[in-house]
C-alpha cells in the first residue's frame, strides 16, 4: 500500500521544524531552508553524530543518513502542493517518521539537561 502524499509532507515539516530546533538548542542560527541535508549539516558536531548514531538502526552507517537526506532533501517543497499517492514514498516516510522522533527526543534531553 502506497504512502499518502499528506503523511510525507506532514513528517517532512515535523523533521523540519525539529532540526531548527536542535539548531536553536545549539546556538546555531538557522537558515530559511526546506533542504533537510542543509539544516543537517549546520548542525555541531556532537548534535549530528547523536542524531547519526540514534539512525543507524534505519540506514545502516553514518554515510546511510546523508544519502537519506540527500533522498528527501525537497520533500516538504516537491509534494506539499500534490494529491498523488506513490509507493516510492513509503520508504521516505519511515525515514522522515524516525528521523523526526530521534531529533524530538534529543531536544527533550537537551531541555531536561538545562533545567
């Protein structure tokens, strides 16, 4: 069963928006950019190898993660106007949905340390 075009825009901007964050955590001032790898490689160091390495189990390698990005780089952009419906999206919706989930929960850790 093909993925709905909504849930890959939707996990999209939800990676989107907590890469920004994880930049903000990091006193790393974000640029206005869909580009998932861009926000990616702005991150430190530390942030990015915590967020590569939560991936692994995903993609394989550290490597694994930007050629995952690199495959949904645009996708916010590409198919937020779009009502089609593809079974090439069923695997960027998996990556989107754990990519999202590791970058909340690291946030959530890095506001806990600070408090």
């Amino acid at each position: 069963e093909a993925a709905p075009v909504p849930m890959l825009v939707c996990y999209a901007f939800a990676v989107e928006m907590s890469l920004k964050a994880l930049l903000l955590l990091d006193q790393v001032q974000a640029v206005q950019t869909h580009k998932l790898p861009d926000l990616f490689a702005r991150l430190e160091g530390y942030t990015g190898q915590l967020v590569e390495k939560s991936m692994a189990c995903c993609v394989g390698d550290a490597g694994g993660v930007h050629a995952a990005l690199e495959a949904v780089s645009d996708a916010f952009a590409m198919f937020r106007d779009t009502q089609e419906e593809s079974s090439d999206l069923e695997a960027c919706v998996a990556f989107l949905s754990q990519l999202q989930a590791t970058c909340v929960e690291l946030a959530e850790r890095r506001l806990s340390d600070r408090a």
